[in-house]
C-alpha cells in the first residue's frame, strides 16, 4: 500500500483533483500520517511485527525494543522452549518470592497493565537470553512515495476513510462538517467490525482468550 494511492484516492473523493490543489501533497500525507497514527492506537495489532526480543539478565522486568508501541504476544525463548502467560497476581500468591529466585530459562510472562512496552519473565532470564515475540511498532512518518509497511491490503478503504475525515475536518463549511462526521464514522466503525470479526473466528473453543485481545 504506497501513500500516494491513498493521496490520490482521497483526491477524488473530496473533488481536489485540478490543480492548484486546495490541499498540497505535503498536507494530504500529513492526513495520512495521522490517520495511520489513529489507527495504531484504535487497533494495534495492524501494525504488529515478530522479532528477536532481546532480555536484561537477572531481573524479571523487561522492555520491549525502542521501535515498540505496545506488546501483543511473547511466544517463545529463541532456539527452545514457549513461554506461557500468566497472571502476576495469581502468581504472587503462589510463590511470594518468584521475583527474588534464581536466573534461568523463562517459562512464563506476565504483562505489565501500566505500560505497554513493559513486560514480566519467570524466572529471570539468565545471560544472552533471547525471546521471540509480536509487538505492535511505532509508525515513522511517511513520504509520499514511501509504502506504509506491515499493514495488511484489505486496510486500505479504512486508511481512505480516515484520511478524508481529518481533511473535510479541516474545512468549517457546514456540509464539510457534514462529510467529516460520515467519514469519521466509516472510519470508527470499519475498525470496529475488524475487531468484531476476531471475536467470531478466533474466540471459538480452544482459540485465543478474549480477555487479551490488542
């Protein structure tokens, strides 16, 4: 999905397409950019990538690399065994002192409800550890020739939906306030379906739990 297209979507749709422009290239992927920034937020997981995680040894505290926004899943130490998630304070009152125990080999991990970019490891890992998990990235800002990386095809009605809403928003003419509502509303509600749709197919029985969908 390059930007362009979407500039030159959005171009049709809001009648800008005769030059002078009334909105610049420039201003139009800055449109972009915010709508993929809303997106991020509204549904992270678009955005999610599956990298090496490097650990801190020792301490069961750890940080997702710098281009994180948010994790979604922790699957495995590289090169041997899954991890399983579990709950931090099921496991408090298991074992009081699980934070204090010896470095090891990870076999569980906890997530950190106050900041999305941390998370916990059982037992802490010892030296060179590496997992392999799925975080959703921080989006750099796009050019207009740049292709807008990890979002899967079927998005981009939703990223055109969203663009023109930030650009009607920006005109204070009744009937373009009018055109932004409805395209702030395609916008929410095209999001709302895709999260909808997991909930059908991926919360059957012996699928994922629906209380840790991103």
């Amino acid at each position: 999905m390059l930007v362009s297209d979407v500039v030159d979507q959005v171009r049709d749709i809001i009648q800008d397409t005769q030059t002078p422009y009334r909105y610049s290239d420039d201003m139009l992927v800055g449109f972009v950019n915010q709508t993929l920034k809303r997106m991020a937020v509204l549904k992270p997981d678009i955005f999610s990538t599956i990298q090496d995680i490097p650990t801190t040894p020792g301490t069961v505290i750890q940080s997702l690399p710098s281009n994180a926004q948010r994790l979604v899943d922790i699957y495995q130490v590289k090169g041997g065994t899954t991890l399983t998630e579990v709950d931090r304070e099921t496991l408090e009152r298991a074992n009081p002192s699980w934070m204090s125990e010896k470095p090891g080999t990870p076999t569980n991990f906890m997530r950190n409800i106050r900041n999305d970019t941390r998370f916990f490891v059982y037992p802490a890992p010892a030296d060179d550890v590496v997992l392999i998990g799925e975080y959703a990235k921080v989006l750099p800002n796009y050019s207009l020739s740049d292709e807008i990386e990890t979002i899967p095809d079927g998005y981009f009605p939703i990223v055109i939906d969203g663009t023109v809403f930030v650009a009607e928003s920006v005109d204070d003419e009744y009937v373009n306030g009018n055109r932004a509502q409805m395209y702030q509303q395609m916008f929410t509600q095209a999001l709302g379906v895709a999260t909808d749709a997991r909930r059908i197919t991926d919360f059957e029985s012996g699928g994922l739990d629906e209380n840790k969908v991103v």
